[in-house]
C-alpha cells in the first residue's frame, strides 16, 4: 500500500464516529462486540455510518473487501498497541504505577491514531454513495443493524443472541 493512497484528509466517517461512539452505552456495546466476539470496532462504526448517511445495505463482498483492505492494518498496529496497553495495565511485572502511566497514556493516543488512520483506509476504500439520504432515521438504523449483523456472521460464521442484542443496542443509537 502506498502512503500516497492513503493520506489524511477530511474524513466524515472519523467526525461521526466520534460523536457517535461518545453516546450512552455505545462505546459499551462496541467493546463488547470488540472482545466478546473479535469485531473490529471500527467496521462495526462503518456499518452505522454507511446507514445513516443513506447509503443501500452492504453486500457481503463489500464486508469481505473492506475486511481485506483494513486488517493489516489492524493486526500490524492496532491490535498490538492495544495489546501493550492492556499488558502495561494489567501485568503486574511491568505496570509501574505512575512510572509508567505516563508512557501507558501515550500508547493510548498511538492507539487512537492507528484507529484514525484504520477509519481513513476505511473511508477511502469503502462504500461513498449514498442513494437514499431522503430515507427515514428509523430506516437508517434498521439498516445499520442488517449491516453489523451480516458483518458478525462472516466473522464468527454464525450470530450469537448477545451479540444479536448488542448490534441492536448500537442500531438505537443512531436514532437517539
């Protein structure tokens, strides 16, 4: 992948994202989704972006392609900052308290900048038209739940009632 392919710019999926994740229970039920269930959170907040600007339910092979453009990406930084996050966290042998809290925070942020850059990629690659922004709030959030429930069952090959209720939860939002 070339940087040029992928170079910052305005991108409405990240300013949506992050209103939305900041309401109620959203970020709760993502995490969920996230650890529960191995989703990547940020499709997760695709699929609901996709809906409520009016674009069609997504296809499969769309899920499939974005999946594909996104996970090194995901698997090469995000998911490894994380995972040194959470060990400076909960590994007693190298959580040093406020020694390294400092260090731990800017990992956080390295965190958040894979995610922004992962939504770029995300943004770039994706589904950009919108056939029906006429279509109602309720609508949009029907389809942001068909698209999160389709994107569970290509990771898990199945939909679990938790993870069911949980794509609910964050399809609700989007009408609050």
């Amino acid at each position: 992948m070339s940087e040029s392919n992928y170079e910052t710019t305005d991108n409405p999926f990240w300013d949506f994202s992050l209103d939305f994740y900041g309401r109620a229970r959203v970020a709760e039920a993502c995490l969920k989704l996230q650890d529960s269930f191995g989703a990547d959170v940020n499709i997760v907040l695709y699929c609901c972006w996709v809906a409520f600007e009016g674009a069609e339910k997504m296809e499969q092979a769309e899920l499939f392609e974005i999946i594909s453009a996104i996970e090194p990406w995901q698997s090469g930084v995000v998911q490894r900052l994380r995972q040194i996050r959470r060990d400076m966290k909960q590994d007693e042998k190298i959580n040093l308290g406020e020694l390294s809290e400092q260090l731990r925070e800017t990992i956080k942020k390295c965190e958040l900048d894979g995610e922004r850059i992962e939504q770029t990629i995300l943004y770039q690659s994706g589904q950009r038209e919108f056939s029906y922004p006429d279509t109602t709030i309720e609508e949009k959030s029907h389809t942001a739940e068909t698209n999160m429930l389709k994107y569970l069952t290509i990771i898990l090959g199945d939909r679990s009632e938790d993870g069911k209720k949980t794509v609910q939860l964050i399809s609700q939002a989007l009408i609050s």
